[in-house]
C-alpha cells in the first residue's frame, strides 16, 4: 500500500496527538496484536484502525467481514477503510463516545484491538474510550492495546478505577519503531464465603500489570 506512508505521515502532521504516529504499523506488530484473535473470537471492535493494517491481518485470521466494526475520528482513514473494508462496519466517531452510543445489543464483542495512542491523551480520555469499549466486551473478553513506550500504556490509577488488569503479551522488536501489546481484562471478582472473612478485616484484589 504505498500510499498509506504517506496518509498517516499528513494526518500525523495535522493532529499529532490523535494520530501518535507517522507510519502505519508493520507487519511484525500487526501479527502481534491480533495474535490471539480466530474466527471463533466472534464479533472485533477495532479502535482507530487508521489505513487498515490490523484490519488486514484480522480478515486474515478468519474474522469475517461482517463482524469487524471500525471506529475512526479521521475522516480521511475513513475513506479510505469503506473503500478497502465494503464488508465491515466502519463508523466516524471519536472513541471516547463509545458509551453514549449503542453500537451492538448486548456485549457481543470477543476482542478490542486499540491502534489508539493512549499515552497522549488525557485520564478523562482514556477512562471513556476503556470504560466504553468494555460495556461492549462479553466476559472473557479482551482489549489489545499497542504501544512504543517501555511500560504499560494505560496507568495503574485507571486500571483500578475500571477493575481492569494488564498483561504483556509480547514485544514487536521488529516493527519500526518497536512496539508492545498489552492485554487488558476485567479483574476476576472476588467470592466470599460467609464467616471466611473477620468483622474489619478487609480484602483487596491486586492488579495483575506486567509493566
């Protein structure tokens, strides 16, 4: 794709923060992050999927055309994705109004695969676009989010906040730059049996964050 270079570097230049890279990602991070993903995953919402990258891969891994849900705020990679993806749903919105809209009846969704660059945006911003994404996740679910920083991209305040934990899947030392996926699920909630626990004592379940 020869121009996508070029559409993420212009898009990059007019809204740095929104877009978070230059280049659309390699090959070796798309393997990556919908490494865990088959046809059996069942319905994919894809968060700022850009030229389609992780798209491709997720066509690919045997996800059907028609259970792969596209969000994207730029109206250029808009375009572009109705015109590469006829059988997908692409949908122009922000992420972060996930909550305020009722994308599917139910929590369906099996993946969330994030191309969103959550380490430039605001607490508020990251809360609602998680917060969002997981009202749409079945149980089991996952949120795969990329990132090129050395620790996990989303805070452990909010991870807390949404009872959510992290999990490094792996490195992607190839991509340019090298990146990481982080595999993000509901904390198990916590049983307890009456009389197992003392009048006062409390108990707490910790975060599992491998950043």
């Amino acid at each position: 794709m020869p121009n996508d270079f070029l559409s993420f570097f212009l898009s990059w230049m007019s809204s740095p923060r929104q877009v978070g890279a230059i280049a659309p990602s390699g090959a070796a991070l798309a393997d990556l992050i919908t490494r865990e993903i088959s046809a059996a995953t069942g319905p994919i919402l894809e968060l700022g999927p850009g030229t389609g990258a992780f798209t491709y891969k997720l066509l690919k891994r045997g996800v059907r055309p028609q259970d792969l849900t596209l969000i994207e705020y730029g109206s250029d990679f808009m375009k572009l994705l109705q015109m590469r993806f006829p059988g997908a749903r692409v949908l122009w919105m922000d992420a972060a109004q996930l909550a305020t809209h009722r994308l599917y009846d139910g929590a369906p969704v099996g993946a969330v695969v994030s191309g969103l660059p959550l380490l430039n945006m605001s607490t508020r911003k990251a809360v609602s676009i998680l917060g969002g994404a997981f009202s749409y996740l079945r149980p089991g679910g996952a949120f795969y989010q990329f990132t090129y920083g050395m620790s996990c991209p989303v805070p452990r305040p909010v991870l807390d906040r949404l009872g959510l934990r992290a999990k490094l899947v792996d490195r992607a030392l190839l991509n340019v730059p090298p990146a990481a996926v982080y595999r993000l699920t509901r904390r198990p909630q916590l049983k307890i049996v009456a009389g197992s626990v003392a009048p006062g004592s409390s108990t707490r379940v910790a975060a599992e964050v491998d950043c």
